[in-house]
C-alpha cells in the first residue's frame, strides 16, 4: 500500500489506518501526512506508530510509541512465533501449522 503500512477495524468497528516506523517523530512527519489523507467524517482512527516515549495525539492522528507496541505483540502466542521466525530459527510451514493453536 502506498500511504498505509496497517488497515484494521478497531474494537468500536471503526477502521484504522496507520504508519509504522522505528524513527523519531521529528524524522516521521511525512509519515503523517500520508495518513492526513485519510481523515473522513466517518472518523477512522490514524496512528503513527513511531520512536517516541509516551502516546499523545497530533493534528488528530494517535501517535503511539513503537517499543509498546513491539513489546505488547511479541508476548502473544503469534508474536512469538513471529519472533522466531523473523530470527530464523524456524520454517514458515511451522509457523504456520503452530498459528493454528495459538
């Protein structure tokens, strides 16, 4: 996708689209703008997952730290196995065979 790294439905149905970089905000405010063109009355959540300490909102856009989200998804079953996969210590057919349990 050009403009988007993630689409989602949030919890609340609503979609959420965002950008995800391990920069600090300062070297991410084109990431922002591409997200700016998805604003719409129907309110989709926008989030920049980037390199800062604390979540805050900036011209309507949910800026979330990435080191939280990192860690929050890496402690899950399929987070694990990820990480393990990522780091090549096993195939993708098993990773794939071992989401079905997780």
């Amino acid at each position: 996708m050009k403009d988007l790294d993630l689409v989602g439905l949030a919890t609340d149905g609503k979609r959420l689209f965002a950008q995800v970089t391990f920069a600090p905000l300062q070297h991410a405010q084109w990431k922002m703008d591409r997200l700016k063109k998805y604003r719409s009355e129907e309110r989709p959540y926008l989030v920049l997952f980037c390199g800062v300490d604390t979540c805050t909102v900036i011209d309507d856009i949910i800026v979330f730290p990435i080191s939280t989200a990192f860690q929050a998804f890496t402690s899950t079953p399929r987070g694990k196995l990820w990480l393990e996969y990522a780091g090549g210590k096993r195939s993708l057919r098993k990773i794939v065979e071992g989401a079905g349990a997780a």
